[in-house]
C-alpha cells in the first residue's frame, strides 16, 4: 500500500506545451491512469506524467463549502470508496458530495479497495484531491522535471438534473472551476471539456479564449453538431462512433477528433490507422507504445 502526502506548496506556472503531443498524436491519462493506480489522485496523476503523458484527463465536481474537487462522480462510488471508518458504502444511499465540506469528503478513503475492473492497479490509501492541490502536486513534479509540458483536459459533470442536488447551477459550477484556474497559472494549459451542451455554450460566450470539448456517447457527428449553436476546438466521442468517413468528416470542419476511452492494443492501433488527433487511456503507456 502507498501512503499519500498532502502538498501544500506554492503554485507556479511553466511553459504551455504543444496543441498536440509528441508526434502528431496528444497521448491524455484517463483520470491518471487507472488501469495502474486509483482514478482521479495525486499518485495516479503522478505515475502518469512519469510515464511521459502529455495530458491529464481529469474530472470536477463541486462541495457544499465551494471547493472544486477531483472526481467523476458527484457521490462518492461505493466500488472505489469507503467512509470515514473504513466501513463499506456499498448497498446504502448515495453520498452526495454537494452536501460534505472539504473535510469531510477528505475523511473517505478513495483508493484501498482497488478497482475489480482493473485487476492491475495497485491499491492505495488516498482521498478525493482538490482541483488546487492536483496544480500543486504537478508543480512540485514540474520543479524536478523542468524539460518537461503538461496540459489538462477538465470535464465539468454538470447535468440538467443534477442541478441544485449534485451540483450548483451551471454558471456556479463553472465559474469555481475557472477561479481556480485563473488564480493558479494553469488557465493557458487546460481544455474544458463536458457532455451538456448548455455548459458548453456558457463556456464559449464567456470565456471563449478557453479551448473546449464535447464530449459525446451516442450518435454521429452530423447529428451531434446540431446541439451546438458553435464549433468546439475538439470532438471527444466514444471511439466506438468512429470509422474512417466519421474522422474525415470531423477534420474537414476543422475540429481535432479525441476518441475515449480507448484501452485494448488493437483499438489503440485502429485509432492510429484513423488518424485521430489524440487517444485517451486508462492505459497511457499502452497508447505510448504505439507512438513514432
């Protein structure tokens, strides 16, 4: 088992890397990486950029006491999680993050129970991070590897239903998530990315030097272009949705196209042969592998 530290060092800011990664293909860790170590802490997040990833694919939801927090859902998910007395959260209500302060949603371990979805992943003892103490961390990491750019990919989980019960209204939720990164340096290096189009739109009007995503499960290009009003900077589908007439489509507009979340060695070698612009991996270094 791994103990994490807390850091509690000063922000600084260091060179905004390239649009693309290495190569022409962004390699970005899918919540870290969380086929080795606990999705979405500072140790996976850690492991990733040693791996050489360029991207950190993160998620943000909000607590009750204003903090953003680092995790995909607003509750705490009883496969990875267990409460503050190490007691199992499984066959219980949800516990809604929106409705814990900092402290208590830093009291539930994250990481021992490992993840039977990923039988390689190395358990570790580790809370739920904020958004602040991830730039730290990376910071810190940045001091010693100084050749070195990182970029963030920020998903904002914001559903229409999910207002006022697991999150604030949309314009709350992003504007937390955007005084965090415009007080730590860090604004220059991130892409935000969601699924809820009405986020996007905000996003766009009010901050439209931003570079955005849109993430989509269902449905081709043709038809999800129509839900926005825009052309994001970069299409994120399910990389089931995609063939070689799909990516031709998307690059003719101009977008990037990044595929999620692509895991299996074949499917990372399709992505290549489509000429995606970036992969995103619980397995980053599988997706390395592949790189010229």
């Amino acid at each position: 088992m791994i103990n994490l530290m807390r850091l509690g060092l000063p922000l600084i800011a260091f060179v905004m890397g390239p649009v693309v990664g290495r190569g022409q293909m962004q390699v970005q860790g899918h919540r870290g990486c969380r086929g080795h170590l606990p999705e979405n802490t500072i140790p996976g997040f850690l492991h990733t950029l040693d791996l050489g990833v360029d991207v950190l694919e993160l998620d943000v939801v909000i607590s009750r006491d204003g903090q953003v927090i680092v995790s995909h859902e607003p509750w705490m998910n009883p496969d990875i999680c267990l409460g503050p007395h190490g007691q199992s959260l499984r066959g219980k209500s949800k516990v809604n993050i929106y409705e814990l302060t900092l402290a208590e949603i830093q009291s539930y371990d994250c990481g021992a129970l490992g993840h039977k979805r990923f039988p390689s992943q190395q358990p570790c003892f580790v809370h739920k991070p904020t958004l602040e103490e991830v730039f730290q961390a990376v910071s810190q990491w940045q001091l010693d590897h100084p050749d070195r750019a990182c970029s963030f990919n920020i998903e904002i989980k914001r559903m229409p239903a999910y207002d006022g019960r697991f999150c604030p209204p949309f314009q709350e939720y992003c504007a937390r998530v955007l005084t965090v990164l415009d007080a730590s340096g860090f604004g220059h290096q991130c892409n935000l990315q969601s699924f809820d189009p009405e986020t996007l739109e905000y996003l766009h009007r009010t901050r439209p030097e931003i570079p955005l995503a849109f993430l989509v499960e269902r449905g081709s290009f043709t038809r999800n272009r129509k839900k926005l009003t825009f052309l994001p900077q970069i299409y994120s589908p399910k990389f089931r949705l995609l063939d070689p007439e799909e990516v031709a489509l998307i690059k003719k507009t101009g977008l990037s196209v990044i595929p999620w979340t692509v895991n299996e060695e074949k499917d990372i070698r399709y992505m290549f042969e489509l000429g995606v612009d970036g992969i995103i991996s619980d397995y980053p270094d599988r997706v390395l592998q592949f790189h010229p």
